[in-house]
C-alpha cells in the first residue's frame, strides 16, 4: 500500500471553518489514522428515505467503522450515478429534501466523522461559490465533490473553497489522458477520487487492472488517492487496499442496503451500518 500523504493545508482567508480545524485538516487527519489500511468511506444519500433517516444511516456509518463519509445531495440528472443512486435522489426529492436539508444533516454527521459533499454543479451554481463554499466551512462539512465541474471551469469554486479551508477533491477516471491527470492532481486537495472503472457508479464485477489505474493516480497527485465506482463487496474493497489505494469508497451496495430494508419494513441505519462493519472488517489490519 502506498503511504498516507497529508496535503498542504489551504491558502488562509475567506470564510471560517465551524470547527477548530479545517476541512483539509480534518480530511488528513482521517487518512492518517487509518495508517497500515485504507480509509473507508462510505456514500450516503441525503434525504434518502427521508432527512432524519439518512441522518441515523450516517451515524451508522460512523459506529461501524467508517473513516469519512460521502454525503450526496440528491440532483434530478446525475450523470456520473447509476440507477440505485439515482433511484434514491428521485426519491429523496420526491419526498422533499433540499441543498438546505442536506447541508443540515451533514453538519450534524460532522460531529462524528469527515464529511465530504458530494454535489452536482447546478445546486453550487444557484448559490454561487463563495456563499456555497462558507455554507459547507460553517457547517464543519469537510470536503466538496463536484463532479460534472471540469478542470477548465474549476478555478473560482477552488479558490473559494481554499479561502474557507474546504477541500476541492476532482475526480480522474481509467481515461483520463496523462497531461490531464497532472494537472488535474497538482490541484487536488484533501484526496483524489479516482474512479476504478469507466462509466457510473454501480456495483459490478471489477475488470481491468486496478493497480495501473491507482499507480497513474499517485504518481499524479501529493494527496492520498481514493478509489470508488465498482466496489461493492468486502473482498473488492480488501483488494483496492491491497493494490495501493489510501482509501475505498463504496456507493450503490450500501444505498441498496438502504433501498431494501425500507421496502420490508426493518432498520435502514442497521442494515447500512452491518454492511458498513463487514467493509471496515476487511480493511482492518
């Protein structure tokens, strides 16, 4: 496994963190911790079955072993999710959750654990990047995903989440051609999420080779360097470890796990935080 490296903290200015530490901070701190394996993080939908529950599913998270935490906030088009996120967004709006309700949630998970937003760049652009960027420091949310935000129109989101001590983390996938990939990884702050596979999230039996993909990533980036997309079981995730990822991000395994234990009637924060213990199990060293 490659070494944990802890990104520079943030240009200082701007607007000011909630919590003593800054989101960059909190998010090196998360993976320095985890030395000797990689960081869980597992993904979350807000408002998904409703806002108080994916407030308990995240706590959840936390209890069984989660380093971090991927908070999404539910988008009618996104392009980079498959069908069981999506079908959880359609239903976390249908119900009627907000950005609003969402950066609520995630303050309050941020008590407990690394929040990183997950947010399509619609919602970010109707608030505008300053005012969104010092929502997320206030709240103590930790870290900012933007993934349909391309390298070309990042800059002024990047610099408002510098100036108020969040981390900008960019997405980079199998494809991504190599001068891309530099530059994409001299910017990236707090992790670079690298995607193990083309296409949207899912889960899916891993092709290709896993550990190229992870080596392209660090030799691209000082930051630790995450893999998600794909990774739905505890051998999956052992094996992203092993193969040199600092950290594994499983998704649509999880949001099932929310999915169908809602449909019966049982605990979802419980059948999330079983699933969430059996990933961290795999990673412990």
């Amino acid at each position: 496994m490659t070494a944990h490296r802890r990104p520079e903290r943030a240009p200082s200015g701007g607007g000011e963190a909630a919590f003593a530490e800054t989101g960059l901070e909190r998010i090196a701190a998360a993976f320095a911790g985890a030395a000797g394996r990689a960081a869980l993080m597992p993904y979350l939908m807000g408002g998904f079955p409703t806002v108080e529950a994916s407030v308990r599913i995240g706590e959840a998270y936390a209890d069984a072993g989660a380093d971090l935490l991927e908070l999404g906030v539910p988008f009618s088009d996104p392009l980079a999710d498959g069908p069981v996120i999506h079908a959880a967004a359609t239903r976390a709006l249908a119900a009627g959750a907000t950005v609003h309700h969402v950066l609520e949630a995630g303050a309050r998970l941020a008590q407990r654990i690394p929040v990183v937003l997950m947010c399509y760049a619609n919602p970010m652009l109707a608030r505008g990047v300053e005012r969104f960027a010092g929502e997320l420091a206030q709240r103590g949310i930790s870290g900012l995903i933007v993934p349909d935000l391309p390298l070309e129109e990042a800059p002024a989101l990047l610099a408002a989440c510098d100036a108020a001590g969040v981390a900008l983390v960019p997405l980079v996938a199998p494809t991504t051609p190599a001068a891309r990939l530099a530059a994409i990884g001299a910017r990236a702050r707090g992790f670079l999420y690298t995607a193990a596979v083309t296409g949207t999230t899912g889960e899916r039996t891993q092709d290709g080779d896993v550990a190229a993909v992870l080596a392209r990533a660090t030799a691209s980036t000082r930051v630790p360097v995450a893999l998600g997309f794909g990774i739905s079981t505890p051998e999956q995730a052992a094996a992203a470890a092993a193969a040199g990822a600092d950290g594994v991000i499983v998704g649509s395994r999880l949001v099932r796990a929310v999915a169908e234990a809602d449909a019966a009637g049982a605990d979802p924060a419980a059948a999330a935080g079983e699933a969430v213990a059996e990933l961290a199990a795999a990673l412990a060293r």
